[in-house]
C-alpha cells in the first residue's frame, strides 16, 4: 500500500499538494478512477478515489475514514543534541520515525557544535519517513531548545539522561524505564554533557543511565534508547 499526505482533509472532496500530486500521478502513474489511501498526520487513514488526474493538482473523493490505534502505549520524546554533520542528525530523525517515536526536541547543550536546525528539512523527512512505516501519526519535531529550559520545564511521567560514565553503578536504561509510561530521554552532543549538566538533570528528576558498554555515537544512542523503550513496551 502507498501512502500519501494531505494535512487538511475536511470534507468529501480534498486536493493533494503540488509535490504530493506529481508524486501519485507522473511517478506513481494513478489515474482518475484509482482508488489510493492518504493520511492527515492526526491519526487518522483515509481511502480515497481520484476524480483529477492533473499532475500537479490532483482531487480526490473520500470514501471512507478509519482511526488508527497508537503503536505504542505510551509517548515517546527524544531530545537530542544537533550533530555536527547534518546527515547523521537526519539519518537519525528519518530511522526514529519509521521505529514509531512520538516526539523529537533539537537539544542545544554546552557542547553542541551546531545550534542551526532547517526545521522545514527536518519535517519534510518526519513526513516522508511517517509515509515510508505506513504510519499515520506525525510525530512532533520541536525546533531548538536550550537544555536548562527543556529540563526545567519537562513533564513526562519519566525522564531520564543517557551519557557516557565510567560510573560501574550507573544503571541501564532496560533495568529503570517502566513499561506504558510517558517518557523523555535526553541525548548529548559528540562530547556528551557536562558534569553541570547532569547535575542540573538530577535536580529536576531525570535518572541517569547507561544504554550499554559501547561507546555510542550521538544518533546510535537516541536509536538504541528509542529501540530499547519499544521492547520495554511489547
């Protein structure tokens, strides 16, 4: 099944956007009469026939609606740190989202080499990627946050900071995490956080962790935590 995006479904008539549009017709070559299925990246699946082929407006009708149920029993917030290559920070959002992460903060930390986030890049690939895992829930990115604010104002029912220790007592996050529970997991920059930083972390009751012996690159850590979090919950 293709999937395709149309954020502002509101009747029984919706036209697809000028990328999406040339995407179903001239590369997917649907033509009046196909029936396809499209997302609104609220939750919900819609099936639907094509009434205009036109390549870069394309119009369909709704034949039907469906809720899709959550993946996860839980919400799921990454907040890591930009990395110095943009790839790797893309590579990261891109494989997340297919992994069925709910929600990503750009986490500026003392250490963090680049602070600059193409937040319309980033949700170009959120979409992409939510269309690749057939998934119709748009996960959340948020554009760049200072840590000191993020940790201050963090709600989620548990929190934790995973960073490289030789701490033997430091407990790993498959040990600690609970199952079916709103949790946010904060990621540092290439050279990790700061003793200050975690310190600050503590303060406000985020629990420190070990994803494992390895030493992981930045965007590997927030794969292996969101992986780690999804077995918790199976």
């Amino acid at each position: 099944m293709d999937l395709f995006y149309a954020p502002h479904i509101t009747g029984s008539v919706c036209t697809l956007s000028v990328e999406e549009s040339i995407h179903c017709i001239k590369a997917m070559r649907f033509r009046k009469g196909d029936t396809i299925y499209l997302t609104d990246g609220k939750g919900y699946l819609y099936e639907a026939c094509i009434i205009d082929d036109t390549p870069n407006k394309c119009s369909l009708e709704i034949l039907s609606e469906q809720k899709q149920e959550a993946s996860f029993p839980y919400h799921l917030h990454l907040a890591v740190s930009p990395t110095k290559n943009t790839d790797r920070y893309e590579w990261f959002v891109e494989k997340s989202v297919e992994m069925g992460i709910a929600e990503i903060t750009a986490l500026i930390c003392d250490k963090t080499e680049r602070i600059n986030v193409k937040t319309s890049r980033i949700e170009r690939i959120v979409i992409a990627a939510m269309k690749q895992s057939l998934s119709c829930k748009q996960p959340l990115f948020n554009e760049k946050v200072a840590f000191q604010s993020l940790v201050e104002k963090a709600k989620e029912q548990q929190k934790f900071i995973a960073y490289c220790s030789t701490d033997k007592e430091l407990s790993l996050l498959k040990q600690v995490a609970k199952e079916k529970t709103d949790t946010l997991i904060l990621i540092g920059p290439e050279g990790d956080f700061t003793t200050e930083e975690v310190a600050l972390a503590q303060q406000h009751g985020f629990i420190p962790v070990s994803l494992g012996k390895a030493r992981l690159r930045t965007e590997t850590a927030a794969l292996v935590a969101c992986n780690t979090m999804h077995i918790i919950n199976q």
